[in-house]
C-alpha cells in the first residue's frame, strides 16, 4: 500500500486527473443518441427507426402555407356597440345645434343615424378586409339562447363604412339636397362631423381568437402515425421539410418519456472512458516501456501532448465544419517517436484517436483513417534526422488519407455520392500542417529538455565548434572517437539501439582528453609524461578525462542524453593499469582501490553500454602484433567477459544475447579494418 502512494506514484496519478478533467470540460454534454442534421442535407448517421408509437406532424413550410391560407379565407368575427352609435348621436346634436340650424342638425342626425345603422368598422377589420380581399363579417345574432356555435350571422360588408368613407358619405348626400347644393361644410361643423365618426363594429376578439385556434387545429393536427420500429430516416437520405420535422417530434417526445437525466450518465460515461484510455495507457509504459515510466518529466510530457492534441481536436470539432480532417493525428507518432521509441509512438497514436472519437460523427471511419495513416505515418518515418524525412511523411499521409476516405465511401454509402474535394483540401491542408510538426519537435526540445535525432544530426556534424576544437587539440583522441563511433553505431544497429544516439555520444565521450591531451596515449609522440608520476597520480590523470568532459559539456550545453555518454563509458570501472603497478609495487601492502576507480555510474541504457565495450576494444585493438580473426575475436571475448564479470551492463537494460550479438558485430568490423593488405612492389630500372 505504502508503494502505491508514493510520492511519484501521486505525481502520476494527478496528471492522469488533470488530463481528464481538462478533456472533460471541453467534451459536449449531448448524450450518446443526439444528433447534428440540417434542412436539405444527407442524413449521416445510420438507420433511425422509431422506438415508440409517433405522430406525422406537418412540416413546418407546409404549416405556414395552410396558415396563410386559413388567415386568407378566415372571416372575422365582428360585434356591434349600440351604445356607441347612441353616445355619438347625441353629441352631435349638441355640438351642432350652436353652429347650424335645427333642420340641418336633424338633416344631419338622420344621415348619421342610416350611417351607424349601416355600421363603421375599426381600422384593424378594415385592413383585414382589405389584405384578403373580403367582403363578409361574421357578427352576433342578438337571439338569447341560441347555440354558441350557430349564434353567428354571415353579413356583407361592402354596405359599412369605414371612418373616411363615412365622413365623405355624410358630405356627399347632405350637399345633394337642393337647400344645402352650394353650401359646403364649415370647419367647425366639419370637426363636429368627424368627431362623431366613432366605429361601431369592431372585432370580436374572443369568438374570432376562438374559431381561428380551432380552424388552426384542424391543419395542425397529425397527418398519420410513425409505429414503433418503423423507419424515419436512413443513411445518405436527404432531410426533407417532413423528415426535419419528423426527427423533432421523435427527438421531443423521446425527451419527454425518459424521466431521468441522461446527462448525468453520459458524463458519468465519458469519464470512465477516458480513464480506461489513460490506464491502459499506463499499463504499457509500467509494464513495457519501465524506463519511461519512472521519468517523471517524460510521463508528464506524453499526458500533456496528447491532451492538448484532444482539447484541440474538440475545438476544431465544434468552431469549424469537417474540423476533424484539418487535425494532423499523424503527428502524435512521428513526434513521440523522435523523444521515445515506436511501440510508445504507436500507443500513443491509439490513445489520442480513441479520445478524439468521443466527439466523431463517424467513429467507425474515423478510427479507420486516422489508424491508418498515423502507422503509415510511424513505419516512413522510423528515425527523422532530415527535414525531407518529414516531407516524405507528409504526401504518404495525404495519399493514405485519400485512399481511406474512398475505402469509406464505398463501404458506408456504397456510391460517390457523398464524395466532396472539400474533404480532399482538409486532407492536403492536413498534410502540409504535418510537415511543419518539425518547428513543434525544437519548441518541445526546448520546453522539455528532450533531444531530437534531428538535434543529434546536427551535433555529430564534425564541423561544429566542440568537434572541431577536439580535433585541434586532440588529434589522437578524435581519431579515436571516429573510429568507436563508427564501430559502436554498427553494434546499436545490430541489436535495434538508437544507432544515432550512439553515433552522436561516442564523438563526445572522451571530450574532457582536450584539457591534457598528452596524458592520453593516442595523443602521445614518444614522451610518456606519466614516467615520472606516481600510479596513483596518473590514475587520477586519467580519471580527470571524465569530470573534466562534463564541465565541458555542461559548458557547451550539450544535451543530457550525450553527459551520460561522458559519464558512463568507463562506468566504476579501475584504471587497471595503473591499479596494477601500485599493488606490484606495493608488495605485501594492501593498496586502496577507491583512487583508481572511475566515479560512474555504470551504464543505465543499451547505448551507453555498447560505447564502454566499443570504447575498451578500439583502444585495445592499437596494441594487437596479430590481426588474424582467432586473435581479433580472443581480444573481444577477453574484454566484454571481463566487463561483464565486473558487473559493468547490470544496470543497463541490455540482454546477454544482445551483448552476444555486439561482441559478433565487434568482430567483423574490426576484421575488416585491419584486414591484410596486398603489397604493391616497387619499380625497378
């Protein structure tokens, strides 16, 4: 229990935490069966059959069309105001009696009174009349106790007035009579007139909202029933008027009839997806890859790309139509792959896509593609030293992008028809992205502290400063870094090591020879400055190389994974030569062997392991009289056994097979470095 809850174990599970809450938040909260369709587009999920009994509601375009047509034919329903026309009346008299004589005031109350008799409709009925070309009103009988719905009598209204036609009405038949022929209205009367011009039929809100809803009802009824199990929509199907409306009567009334939250259980889902993903995630670096695992800085490295890479694929989802195909998943392998090793690139291809299925339309087809491309994408790139490495990575993926997406074309739709060169843009839009994931490697290089093999490249480059300056002042030693360079990355090869790794840390793991090169023995031209020393002086000599080398680099910032390189080749080992001239020369006295021994650590990986056996077995190479294969091979076995009854590689994750198969590839190169050689004879006159 005490293991489990370490405080590295902590560490890792709280970036497992935060990585699913940070997808989390950004994953949609719609359930599982939810869908995005729109008005006259194919249909892009599967079969949808009804689950239930459902009405056919009218389309919403067809509802509108017979609502037009109700409110077109619909004849209003009107009342009239007795007490209006009285009121009205009786103002007129009153006003008008100061301004005209009493036979035109009666004149004029008679005209008024046919008016209002005739009836004046509001303004509202009047525009009505008017937009559908009506002529008949509905109004109330004044019959008691008749039927609510027989109560009503149809009657023509070209007979009413509205207020202006009424007022012109008055004016036309008063001015007719003889007596009143050349006169005119005074405005005062005028006023008096038109002030009493109040409608006295106006609408009936109440019956007319009433038979209007019930006319309204009779077209918004359903047409027909959906029964349970019936088809509403297929795949590839165009979404029709009556389809859309279809698909939400079925969404609304399946809302309706589920009483409980899905949204609790679908989150509740989602959070355990991600964390099955995440756990198995963590199985494979535990189990497969321990050396990962225990980093820290590389756990912490891998969580957080890939849940950026998901955060992102949401975001592209949800702001841009088809987002899913501008993402560059290929570029979770490829760039994993430059830090880690394949197996972890590959893994951690399937982790990204299967979060980023969570919000596919096609999960199916997206897996599919995606799958596809991004192991073409690991399997062209291997190792990525050179910028057209990428490049070439990049119209591979393009051209698996197209192949996949015709592959799922026929197979879901069974035709072209829903094949669009839009989708073959975000393909290419996708790939160029891919070949900018370079510029992404260097911004992780330098966040992380990680070290590229493009970096690699670059420093194995013989012409840079640190190489070059070795070689001035080293000659010897550079000599012999070429050639365990070359004998170490053949071995790395052999047994699936990184071989540029190795390449790249055998230049530099005798660095620290530049402070006193003439103690080194390659470097030396017939005087041995150590005749004069002490063994345990030119032990430490010796062993300086070492510390010095990492003050240097350090110096030079170099990257860690090339100090290990330094600090590693000879691991704890003795300077034995030295070691054994003090106890010869001790005799009978003890002598300590703390001062000539090399201050490790002995080497944690395959590759620096294959450096301290290329490393003892070149320089041991120089002092071999016979170049014959029994003694080339004798020297390899000699020295390898000796490392490894020492206890050199029980740190190092390398296998006695693999020790086995660099001690052949020792062999055969160093047999074919000093192969015989034909003696060329010489000319004679």
């Amino acid at each position: 229990m005490k293991k489990i809850f370490t405080k590295l174990n902590m560490l890792r599970l709280a970036l497992i935490a935060g990585a699913t809450i940070s997808i989390l938040f950004m994953l949609p909260r719609a359930d599982h069966e939810s869908f995005n369709y729109e008005l006259n587009q194919p249909w892009k999920y599967p079969l949808l059959t009804a689950t239930f009994d459902m009405p056919i509601m009218r389309d919403s375009a067809s509802l509108t069309s017979l609502r037009d047509s109700v409110d077109k034919n619909f004849i209003p329903f009107v009342m009239r105001k007795q007490s209006i026309s009285e009121m009205n009346l009786a103002r007129f008299r009153n006003n008008a009696s100061a301004i005209v004589p009493s036979d035109d005031v009666a004149r004029l109350t008679k005209i008024l009174m046919e008016v209002y008799s005739r009836g004046i409709i509001s303004t509202d009925i009047n525009n009505e009349l008017s937009k559908g070309q009506k002529t008949k009103l509905r109004m109330a009988q004044d019959t008691i106790g008749s039927d609510p719905e027989t109560a009503f009598v149809t009657v023509d209204a070209t007979r009413m007035f509205s207020q202006a036609s009424a007022y012109r009405y008055i004016d036309s038949v008063y001015h007719s009579s003889a007596s009143t022929a050349s006169k005119a209205f005074s405005s005062e009367l005028g006023r008096a007139v038109s002030a009493c011009l109040t409608p006295n039929v106006i609408i009936d809100s109440v019956a007319d909202r009433k038979f209007r809803e019930q006319e309204y009802l009779n077209i918004t009824g359903a047409q027909g029933i959906i029964k349970a199990g019936q088809r509403i929509v297929d795949r590839g199907e165009i979404v029709t008027p009556q389809i859309y409306t279809n698909l939400n009567t079925f969404l609304e009334m399946r809302g309706q009839q589920d009483t409980t939250d899905p949204t609790t259980y679908f989150v509740l889902g989602q959070v355990l997806y991600t964390l099955i993903i995440f756990g198995l995630l963590y199985m494979f670096l535990a189990i497969y890859r321990p050396r990962f695992y225990s980093s820290l800085r590389k756990m912490t490295f891998l969580m957080i790309f890939i849940t950026l890479f998901t955060v992102f694929t949401v975001v592209m989802f949800e702001t841009i139509p088809n987002g899913l195909y501008y993402v560059p998943y290929a570029a979770v392998p490829v760039i994993v792959l430059v830090f880690f090793d394949s197996r972890t690139a590959i893994f951690s291809l399937i982790t990204t896509i299967m979060l980023s299925a969570l919000v596919a339309t096609f999960p199916h087809s997206f897996i599919f593609m995606e799958m596809s491309v991004g192991l073409a994408a690991t399997f062209a790139t291997r190792q990525l030293s050179r910028r057209s490495d990428l490049l070439r990575t990049a119209v591979i993926a393009f051209i698996i992008y197209c192949l996949t997406y015709l592959t799922c074309s026929f197979i879901f739709d069974g035709n072209l028809s829903t094949f669009s060169w839009k989708i073959i843009g975000a393909f290419a839009i996708n790939s160029v992205i891919l070949s900018f994931a370079y510029i992404l490697i260097l911004v992780i290089e330098r966040i992380f502290g990680f070290t590229s093999t493009v970096t690699l490249v670059e420093l194995s480059d013989i012409n840079n400063k640190v190489l070059r300056s070795l070689a001035e002042e080293a000659p010897g030693t550079f000599q012999h870094s070429m050639q365990v360079s070359a004998l170490a990355s053949e071995a790395a090869r052999a047994i699936g090591a990184n071989t540029q790794l190795v390449r790249t840390g055998a230049l530099y793991h005798d660095l620290g020879k530049m402070k006193s090169p003439i103690f080194f023995t390659e470097n030396q031209h017939g005087v041995n400055p150590h005749a004069g020393l002490d063994p345990s002086t030119s032990a430490r000599k010796i062993i300086s190389h070492v510390t010095d080398g990492l003050a240097m680099a350090q110096k030079e910032k170099l990257p860690q994974v090339i100090r290990n390189f330094i600090a590693e080749h000879h691991g704890r080992g003795i300077t034995k030569y030295f070691y054994n001239t003090a106890v010869n020369e001790a005799g009978d006295q003890p002598v300590d062997p703390a001062p000539f021994t090399y201050p490790g650590p002995d080497p944690q990986s395959k590759e620096t392991a294959i450096l301290m056996m290329a490393d003892s077995i070149e320089a041991a190479s120089r002092s071999l009289t016979d170049y014959s294969q029994a003694s080339i091979d004798n020297l390899v076995d000699r020295i390898v056994d000796s490392q490894v009854a020492d206890g050199r590689f029980k740190e190092a994750p390398i296998s006695m097979r693999d020790i086995e198969t660099v001690k052949n590839t020792f062999k055969k190169r160093l047999a074919t470095i000093y192969h015989s050689r034909i003696a060329y004879p010489d000319i004679k006159k």
